[in-house]
C-alpha cells in the first residue's frame, strides 16, 4: 500500500507539472491481463515532439465510419488520423481504429470479453471502461491498475460484462489531452430484455482551438448521420457525453421516457415531452420513444451560443425521399420565448424498493466539499480543500455500506463526479430527498452550490479512483483514492513507465 501511494504521488506530480506546464486544456468476476511483448522504459516522444520534428513524417489519413463490434474478442488499435467533422478541415486526432468515436462495441450479458490494444501512438496510453463493473486489474489507470502502454506495445484487457448497460471506454493516460483528441467510443452490453426496434448511440462531444464546434458521432451539423425509423417503431437512443460541457438535449414534439441512467434501468419511466435532458461530462441517457407517423423529429442540444446548433440528430421516416425535418434554428424559432424545464431525475418514475435509504445507519460515511482555489501554477480543483494526491482518501472494507455527501463550492464550475469500479444510489439532491424511481449511478453533476447525497455497496476490492470528469479539473487535482482495506494488488508500478493517471 504504502509503495503504491508512493509511486502514485509521484506520477501525479509529475502529470500535473506537465499539465500546468502547457499541456492542452479543456473546460464481477476476476479478469486477466497481459502484456504482449516488452515494455520499453526509453523515453517517448510527445506529440508536440512529433510535430515539431521537421523529419517527422506528417499524417496524411483521415478518419473513417466508426465500425460495429461485437464481442466476444475486440481488436483496437491507438493511431494518429484526422478528422473531417462535416466542415472541409482536417483536424488532427487520435483514434481507436482511424475512426473518432471509436468502434462501437457491443457484448452480450454474461460474455467473457477480450479487447486487445495496440498502441500506434507517438506516446503511451490505456483504456477505462467507465462504468463498466470491472475487476480492478482491468480499470485502466496507469500507476494504479497497470503500466501505460508504451508505442509499439500491446496489452490484453478480459473481463466478464456482468451488467447491461450503456457505457463508454477512453484512455485514462494523460485523459485531459487523449479523450480531448479523440481516444473514446462506444461501450453497450445488450440487454436481452430490450425491446426496442431501433437502437442508436449518439456521443456528444466539442472541439475548441482552431476549430470551435460541438459533434455527435464526429459530425457536426447537417454533416451528422441521419437516423432511420418506420412510422410507429420504438425508438431507443443512448445518449453518451465524451466531452466536458453540459449539453441540454431536447426530443422535439415527441413523448420519450428516460428508461436507463448510467447504463442502469429506471423503474416505471413515465412519458414527457417538451424537457430538457442535461447530460454533463461522462453521463450516459437512455430514451425511448414512438416514430410518429409522418414528418420525423429533431433531437437538439438547446444549450447556450450557436455552437450548439451543430449538435443535432435529425431522425427521418425510412425510405422517405424528402423528409420534412425541421433545421435547429427552425425548430428553436418554433418554440419562440418559451421556456423548457430540466428533466429532473430525483422524482422521476415508479417508486420501488431502494438499495438504501436516506437515513439508514452507515458503516461509513463522508463529506467531499468541491472547490476552486488559485496556485503560483494557476487554477487548481480542490476536494475538502486540497488537491490530488494530497487528499486523503476514502477507505472501506467489503461489505461496507457507505454514504457519501458532494457539495460543489465552486462558483463558477460544473464537477460532474465518477466513481470507478462502482454504481451508486442517489438518496438527496439539494436537500430534496430522492423519490420515485431508486436512481442508480456512477456519474452525477454538481452545478455551483448545489449538494448530492449518494450511497454504494463496497463490493468490488480494489484502488479506485472518484473523480471530476471535466478532465481538466481531475488533472489539476479533483480526484481522490477510494481503497479497500487489506485489498493486495499483484501489480507493482514500473517506476521507468511514462504512468500520467490524469
């Protein structure tokens, strides 16, 4: 324990001393993993390094569809490409499989998957699956569960998917800049339950420098892949936040039902129409809902600035040969000065019988006040007035019930906050104590001065981290272990690896 702490210090103190040295900046059952020949331990060139290198070769690809895949065995491949975003430019990007997002990977429940990861990069990385109910050994993050892979280099990834669910999988190296160049994609473990007749996935993400746009599926605008459905069909849309904005989407004129949160069902889930549904960083949506018979609908981001209007899914009759689909600024127009509520999930759907409750006894429990705080190196992000790996973590033992109190002191920052290797419970949200549907999680977002109670079952040994997932704030110190009493990792960090767990 103690020797992993060390060396863990260690990595994020050099990975934030890079970061605020100019990085880019943006607002079940056991597995086995291996690695596929010899770590090198010289030392790899950045891909500032790369570019700047006047023999460098440049990178000429360009991204291609993202493909479908399916379990059980999963090959990807870390490379350099660019990405044709609907606009006529090339931005340069990282890519699983020259395609951003990556592959869509589709497993079934109860199958044993194995994703094996080439890395093409100029530099070292990994993979998390967030969300996913992981062994701890298979979590991805460098300097805790495994080495970063280095270039050239393969690793294996195994584990069962022992939970349906929408999810996703990104590099946890150095994540403020590998998940903002491109490194993440779809994971979905099907649910043999789902009834739907059309199944979409839809990743939301923005891009900021030289090209300032908002994307789903790596297009933006009319450039975006139109989805398809016949009058009457149930409709099912997994909406997946790989980006570091709250996007507000809106389904326009149509009934749909929230029916999961993080991957994880909603109890009853009760028709609406006309809300918003705001998705923050690492949050997951899924709605239903019925093709109506004629004219097709528009799903939206209605968030702020015109950036948004690029961050549009128009869903057409099938085999119509002029759907009459209304554009974002038509549909916005529509809905002249009115204003739409929020979709609140802390009330939503059928009450049913709860994991926990809000004034049960605890085995333990915690506060973790979020805040902003100015350094000689700039901002930093800070829980309970400190900033990782100088926060002291959450310790548990198996078995522990534990409840744990967010409250974002920030003024001006949004801290959507992940728990890996775990789903937990919301039981209160700004002093509104959770009813209807019991609400699982393993990502929720505090707004400025609002407060979340949650609650998770320690059942899942490991070093975990719990984390904003705007990645800038994690990189710049809002992170924190939650570990496991006499838990015994048979990993031991290489102390030459590049490991930059943020």
């Amino acid at each position: 324990m103690k020797g992993r702490k060390s060396f863990l210090y260690m990595a994020a103190v050099i990975g934030m001393v890079l970061i605020l040295a100019g990085c880019k900046d943006q607002d079940g059952q056991a597995g086995a993993a291996h690695h596929d020949g010899h770590q090198s331990t010289v030392s790899s060139p950045s891909a500032q390094d790369t570019a700047s290198n006047p023999t460098a070769s440049p990178v000429t690809t360009v991204t291609t569809t993202p493909e479908i895949l399916h379990g059980p065995v999963i090959r990807l491949t870390a490379e350099e490409s660019n990405l044709d975003p609907g606009t006529g430019e090339k931005i340069p990007v990282w890519t699983y499989n020259n395609s951003v997002p990556g592959p869509q990977i589709r497993v079934k429940v109860g199958e044993t998957v194995k994703v094996i990861l080439t890395n093409k990069l100029p530099v070292p990385t990994t993979i998390h699956w967030h969300g996913v109910p992981v062994p701890n050994d298979q979590d991805g993050v460098p300097g805790v569960t495994q080495d970063a892979v280095e270039p050239g280099q393969t690793f294996t990834y195994e584990f069962k998917a022992t939970t349906p669910g929408t999810y996703w999988y990104h590099s946890h190296q150095n994540s403020v800049q590998q998940v903002d160049k491109g490194l993440y994609g779809a994971f979905i473990v099907e649910d043999p339950k789902d009834t739907a007749d059309r199944d979409y996935t839809l990743m939301l993400d923005e891009w900021f420098g030289a090209s300032n746009l908002y994307t789903i599926n790596g297009k933006t605008g009319h450039a975006a892949e139109k989805l398809t459905a016949k009058p009457g069909e149930k409709v099912r849309i997994r909406m997946i936040n790989a980006g570091s904005l709250r996007h507000d989407m809106y389904l326009k004129d149509q009934m749909l039902s929230v029916v999961a949160t993080d991957g994880q069902p909603v109890n009853g889930p009760q028709p609406f129409k006309d809300k918003l549904i705001g998705i923050a960083a690492g949050e997951r949506y899924d709605i239903e809902f019925t093709m109506p018979a004629s004219g097709g609908t528009v799903l939206e981001d209605r968030s702020e600035g015109d950036l948004a209007k690029g961050m549009t899914a128009q869903i057409v009759t099938e085999g119509s040969s002029s759907p009459e689909v209304p554009s974002t600024a038509a549909s916005a127009a529509s809905q002249g000065n009115r204003q739409l509520s929020l979709f609140d999930y802390n009330s939503y759907g059928t009450a049913a019988k709860p994991k926990f409750s809000l004034n049960e006894q605890y085995d333990k429990e915690y506060i973790l006040e979020l805040g902003t705080m100015q350094h000689d190196n700039g901002v930093m992000y800070t829980i309970n007035g400190k900033a990782f790996p100088d926060v002291p973590p959450i310790t548990v033992k198996e078995g522990d019930r534990v409840k744990v109190k967010m409250v974002n002191q920030s003024q001006n920052d949004d801290h959507p906050m992940h728990l890996h290797g775990h789903t937990f419970q919301v039981l209160e949200r700004n002093g509104v104590p959770s009813s209807g549907a019991p609400i699982m999680k393993d990502t929720v977002d505090l707004q400025p001065g609002e407060e979340v109670t949650v609650a998770f079952l320690a059942d899942n040994p490991g070093y975990w981290m719990y984390h904003c997932h705007v990645l800038s704030h994690a990189s710049k110190g809002m992170m924190i272990d939650v570990n496991y009493e006499g838990y015994q990792s048979a990993y031991q960090p290489d102390e030459h690896a590049h490991n930059m767990p943020e």
